[in-house]
C-alpha cells in the first residue's frame, strides 16, 4: 500500500478534491446532495486522480530515470514494474468508470474526456512550453465533474465554468513555479517549460500574472453565485495565499504542497459559506 500511495501521490488530491467539492456544491442550491452522490463523487474523483497520475508517471519514466531529482521514483528507480504501475492505471480506471456509469448516463458519456486530457498533456513538455496549461486543464475538469455529478446537463454553466477556469490559471500558475526544479534539467533534454524557456525570473513573472487572472475570476464567481458577506474573508484569504504563493516561490515545497493545499480548502470554505450560509 505504501508503494500505490508513493506511485500515484495520493496526498495530491488534496489540490483537486476541494475543488471537486465546490462544484458539486455549487449545483445544490436549491437542495443538499444525497450521501451516495458524495461518494460517487469522491470514488470517481480518486479514481481518475489515479490514472492520471499513473499515466504521466508510465509516459515520463526515461524522462524521469535521467533527472537526478526524479530517479527515485517508483518506476525509473525499479521499486515498480510496469506491469504493476499498468494495473493501478486499470484500477483507477475501472473506479472511475463505474463511479460515472453509477452517478449518470451523462456523466458515463462524458468520462472519456478527462481520459483524453491525462494522456494528452504528459507528452506536452516534449514540444511546447503550454504544457503548464495541460496540467492545469486536467485538474479543472474536476469543478465541472462535480457539477455535473449533480446536474447532469449543459445547462446554467457559468458558475462552474467559471470555478473551472479558476482551476485552470491557479494549476498553471503553480505548476511553473514546481518546474523552477527542473530548469537546467529540462533545458539540457531540450524540453519545454517555462523556466527552461523563459527563464526562472521571467517564468515566475508569468506564474504571477496567472495567479492575478485566477483570482479574478474567483471574483466574478464570488459575485456572481457565491456573494455573501460571510464568505468575502475567505476570498480575500484565497487572495493573500496565491501572493503568499509567488513571495514564497522560491521555497517550493512551501508554495506548491502547503500553500497550495490551503488555497483549495479556503475556495471550498467560501463556496460552502455562500451557498449554504
């Protein structure tokens, strides 16, 4: 068990279920989730968490067997074989599907998307910088999972859309600040990053400016779903810790892993604020 957790990062989902959460409370407004929607909803959100990690690990395994820093790992390093690392990636996702299929036949129609994004934007840094945007993209599919987990339509998507956009600029803005690592690294394998191609300065300015949009648009959303006075403390906390984020960006296991974490439970916290309060 110590081997799965290692493989797949499980203390990363503290990043993605809080936002999850968000969006399927922000489609039960008008009445609370039933038990097994929550459930379904976490066992979904765990299951395509593992196969997305297990993907980029599987897809970045020589990739990472040449850094120094990522040798370790559980695949370059030998600890798991890829016939092992292909059946947690099959774990994940058959808990994800049968999650879907169980939540809706809209939501099992929908399931291959996010599946598309987890292959699509490991392979990214091997030919173009946007690859910070691959990741943040994956991460935001979560918002509008959890919306439609309870309201399985397109319809009235703004709020979500908007929490979802909100994922997508504050990932890219942190994933960045995390290839700051691997600057020289990435430079040598000629691959892309922003730091490799921009430069750490530079690619830091860049990680702020989306940090400034993500909060903007958590904004429009406070105003527009969420609006309580209650819950404003909570917006401008979220505010101050994406600054805490970027003053702190040099020290990387505090701005990516703690600060991170506290980010998406003060978006949670708000949401759950405004709407239920």
């Amino acid at each position: 068990m110590r081997k799965f957790f290692s493989f797949v990062k499980i203390e990363h989902t503290l990043f993605s279920l809080p936002l999850v959460y968000s969006g399927v409370l922000l489609a039960s407004k008008d009445s609370a989730p039933g038990f097994g929607i929550l459930i379904l909803v976490l066992t979904a959100a765990t299951g395509a968490r593992t196969v997305a990690f297990a993907l980029n690990r599987i897809i970045d395994r020589h990739i990472d067997g040449r850094n120094p820093r990522t040798a370790t790992r559980d695949l370059p390093s030998g600890r798991m074989t890829m016939w092992e690392a292909s059946w947690v990636m099959v774990t994940g996702l058959s808990l994800y599907f049968g999650s879907a299929y169980l939540l809706s036949d809209f939501c099992f129609y929908m399931s291959p998307i996010p599946l598309a994004i987890f292959i699509i934007y490991p392979t990214m840094k091997r030919y173009t910088p946007l690859s910070h945007f691959g990741v943040g993209l994956g991460l935001a599919m979560g918002p509008l999972g959890g919306w439609f987990a309870v309201s399985p339509s397109f319809d009235n998507l703004l709020a979500p859309t908007l929490l979802s956009l909100f994922t997508l600029f504050w990932v890219a803005g942190f994933d960045i600040i995390y290839s700051t690592l691997d600057e020289e690294f990435d430079r040598k394998e000629s691959l892309y990053s922003f730091p490799a191609r921009f430069g750490k300065e530079r690619a830091l300015r860049y990680s702020a400016y989306l940090h400034l949009v993500a909060f903007g648009l958590l904004v429009v959303l406070f105003f527009y779903s969420v609006f309580s006075l209650l819950a404003l403390p909570l917006l401008l906390f979220t505010g101050y810790l994406l600054y805490l984020e970027q003053k702190k960006a040099d020290d990387v296991e505090l701005a990516f892993f703690r600060i991170n974490a506290v980010a998406g439970f003060s978006v949670f916290a708000m949401v759950i604020i405004g709407v239920w309060l």
